[in-house]
C-alpha cells in the first residue's frame, strides 16, 4: 500500500492518539513532554518528506525519513514505553520508502536497536526490551520479505499480460491485413473473370462489326463504342493490377523493374528505373511504394500521352521518396479532380505518414511521394 494519502491517515491518526494517551496517562510532565515531542517530529518528518520518499524524486528524502524515524522512535520509547506502539507504522513506512530490500532490513534492525535503547533507558528491563524489539523486528522483516516477493510476482504478471496483449494485438492486426489482402485478391479475379472478360468481348465485337458493316453509316459509332471499351478495360486491368497480390520477390526494385517492363511491353511507353543505395524496407513500405508506383503509371497510361517515363526511388534524411515522371502533355495540377487516382495515392501514403506531391506543366509531369522508411 504506497497510497500517500492512506499513510497521512495513519501516521496523523497514531500521532493524534498516542498523544491523547500521553496527556491522560499522568506521566512527569518532562517525560510528557519529550515524548509528544517526539511523535510530533516523526509525524511533521512523514508529511514533509514522506511523498518525495515514496515518488523517489529526491534522493536524499528516504535516507532522511529513516533518520527522522529511527531517532525520533527510540526518543519517544525513552520518554513513555508505551510508544513501542509506534512500530507498526514506522517498520512499515522504512520498507517502503527504501530503494532496495536489503536497504529495508537494514534499516529495519537499526530502528529495532534504537527502540531497544530507548526502552531500557524508560524500563531497564531487559527480557521485556529483548521480548518487545525481537518480536517486533521478526515480524517485520518476514511480513516484509512475504510482501516484497508478492510485489515482485505481481510486476512480473503484469509485465505478462502486457505482453499478451501486446501479442495479441499483433495478432489481430496479422488477421485484419490476412483478410483484406484476401479480399483484394477475391475482388482482382472476380473482376478479371467477368467485367475485363466482358469487356474484351465488346471490344472484338465492335472490332468485327466494323469490318462488316458499311463504314459510312455505322462506322464512327462502332468506333466511339470500341474506343469506350478499351478505356474501360484498360482502367479494369489497372484496378486488377492494384488489388492483386504484390509480387515483391527480390525486393522493392526488382519488382518497379518487373512493373517497367511489363507496363512497356502493354503500352509501347519506355520506363526506366533509377534506385541506388536504398536500404532494405519492411514489406508494408514496399507495398505502399509499389502502389504508388503502379497508380503513377496508370495516370501515364490513361492521360499523359506519355513517350517515355521514369520512376525514380531514392532515400531522404528522413525515409523514402518514390518519384514518377512523364514528358507527356501535362495537365493543371490545381484544378480539382474528378477521378481516383490522386485521390487513392494520397488517402494510401496518408495511412503510413506519406504526402504526395503532383508538379505538372505542358513538359511533362513529376508526382512525387514520401513516406517514412521502415528498415527490415
């Protein structure tokens, strides 16, 4: 019980009433005195030093309260036997106010010496002082010991359960991210199997109306119905391409090298990769940079009428920066947006402390994201 406000209570309460004892008792009026003197300087030393003691903020404070109490006890047992009393709170406030438990007994037994003192000055009687001070000083030490063990098994379960639900947090974070990778890669081959398919057929369908009907009456028609397919597949294929699961074999700059490639070979754009000297990155990073990196693409594909494109990653003083540049046309980067894709790659690096900067002109665009890096 290291309550402050529990030990006020008991060290006023003990003071207040051995006091009353003192001036009933009809001890000498010297022996009355020195003793409530004394009691009353053990109760002034708790409340000034007591809470600093217990809270450790003062180094000086709990070897000064032992001094005040070890003295100012084996006063008062001089003055008025009776005070031999007071050991049920000064035993207890020595062991909690000590830093370590052998700073405990040992101040436990020079308190036992100083009461032991005081009581043959006040009685000379010394099987009752050797009764009352080996009694006293045996209990306190066991009852002390059997406490400090019990508090250091309750730290110890504490620190346990701690860990428990610190594991199971990460546990349940483990099943969350399970779940949602599992669900992205449901939604990549539902959409892959039923809308891209569909929309492939719509696209060959217009493509062979077109070679067999007159060109003059249906041909723009077919046309605007095939060119709306094939953006529409191709934006199908980029959200297929952002939900599947994330092929990161190698590190986070094989697969931008995969990403190039492939993203070259579907479009005739030429990217490059440029990463030099960046350290190995925890795989939620890597996600991220890769998302980001595919989206940046997606926009080339589907706005910039891009020739070339280069995506550059490198490391900054305070994580990682991923750049996607294009020399396409270009667009008004502070003309509010209708799509997703901005939009998307914000609310994702916004998830991991990220931001994300669009800098467009008619040369070309640069978008440009940051994020904290994460060492694996």
């Amino acid at each position: 019980m290291e309550n402050p406000r529990w030990w006020n209570i008991a060290v006023s309460g003990m003071a207040v009433t051995l006091i009353a004892v003192f001036l009933l008792a009809g001890f000498p009026q010297w022996r009355t005195i020195g003793a409530i003197s004394a009691v009353v300087v053990f109760a002034a030393g708790w409340f000034a030093l007591g809470r600093a003691a217990l809270n450790c903020s003062n180094r000086w404070a709990s070897p000064a309260l032992a001094v005040i109490i070890i003295v100012t006890l084996g006063v008062a047992v001089s003055f008025a036997p009776f005070a031999a009393i007071m050991q049920c709170v000064a035993y207890p406030l020595l062991w909690i106010t000590a830093n370590r438990t052998r700073t405990a007994i040992f101040t436990n037994v020079i308190l036992a010496l100083s009461v032991a003192i005081g009581y043959w000055l006040g009685t000379r009687n010394l099987v009752e002082v050797l009764l009352t001070v080996g009694l006293s000083l045996t209990f306190s030490i066991a009852l002390g010991l059997w406490i400090t063990r019990i508090s250091e098994l309750s730290e110890q379960r504490r620190q346990l359960l701690t860990e428990l639900r610190d594991a199971q947090e990460q546990l349940a974070a483990a099943h969350r991210e399970s779940g949602v990778a599992s669900e992205r890669e449901r939604l990549a081959r539902e959409i892959h199997d039923t809308i891209a398919q569909d929309l492939t057929g719509l696209v060959m369908l217009a493509q062979r109306a077109q070679r067999e009907l007159p060109q003059n009456t249906a041909g723009p028609t077919l046309a605007l119905i095939e060119e709306s397919a094939m953006a529409a597949l191709a934006e199908t294929r980029a959200l297929v391409a952002a939900s599947a699961p994330v092929g990161l074999g190698g590190g986070i700059q094989d697969a931008l090298v995969r990403l190039a490639e492939r993203f070259g070979r579907e479009t005739g754009v030429a990217v490059t990769v440029e990463a030099v000297g960046i350290p190995p990155l925890d795989r939620d990073t890597e996600v991220v940079l890769l998302r980001i990196a595919q989206e940046g693409l997606a926009n080339v594909r589907k706005h910039s009428a891009a020739g070339s494109a280069v995506i550059v990653l490198s490391a900054t003083a305070s994580g990682v920066q991923l750049e996607v540049r294009d020399n396409g046309h270009g667009f008004d980067a502070s003309a509010p947006s209708d799509g997703f894709g901005l939009g998307g790659m914000r609310d994702r690096l916004a998830l991991v402390n990220g931001e994300l900067d669009v800098a467009s002109s008619p040369s070309g665009t640069v978008l440009t994201a940051t994020l904290p890096a994460v060492i694996a």
